[in-house]
C-alpha cells in the first residue's frame, strides 16, 4: 500500500478528517462503521468488516444474537448437534 501524502491535523477532539476524495476511492460514506488497527507504530483505518467469532473469517458471514458467525462455522456446530 502506497502512501496518499495526504496531511492532517488532529482537533482539539482527536479527530482527523478523510479527504472526501479518499472516502471515495475507498467507498466510505457517512455513517460507515470504520476499523483502527495498531501494527507497531502504525494506526491502520479500515472499513469495518464483520468476522467470526469462532475464525475470524469474513466469508459468508451472519449475525446471530449481536455475534457475528460464518457458514462453515454454523454448518460444523450443527455437526455436533445432530451427532
């Protein structure tokens, strides 16, 4: 990933500002849920991606009772179930 070269001050609040042209390229809209991320000295955003709380995969992903659960997940726990 290459970076933008775009600056920004944080407010008195913490806050940046994306520049409209980067929310476009990365089809972020108002309201979307985004992700911060920490690698080493890095803070990564990303937008929100829902993952497994079993696998952490973000394939065929459903939400049951406020977690989040893939298919290949509820297909083995029904496994066990019918055993």
């Amino acid at each position: 990933m290459r970076p933008a070269g775009v600056v920004r001050r944080v407010d008195q609040l913490g806050r940046i500002v994306l520049p409209k042209s980067l929310r476009k390229r990365y089809q972020m809209n108002e309201g979307d849920p985004v992700e911060i991320l920490v690698q080493g000295d890095h803070i990564i955003l990303e937008r929100y991606r829902p993952r497994c709380v079993f696998c952490a995969s973000m394939e065929q992903v459903a939400e049951f009772k406020d977690k989040f659960v893939c298919a290949a997940c509820l297909n083995d726990m029904h496994a066990i179930v019918n055993r």
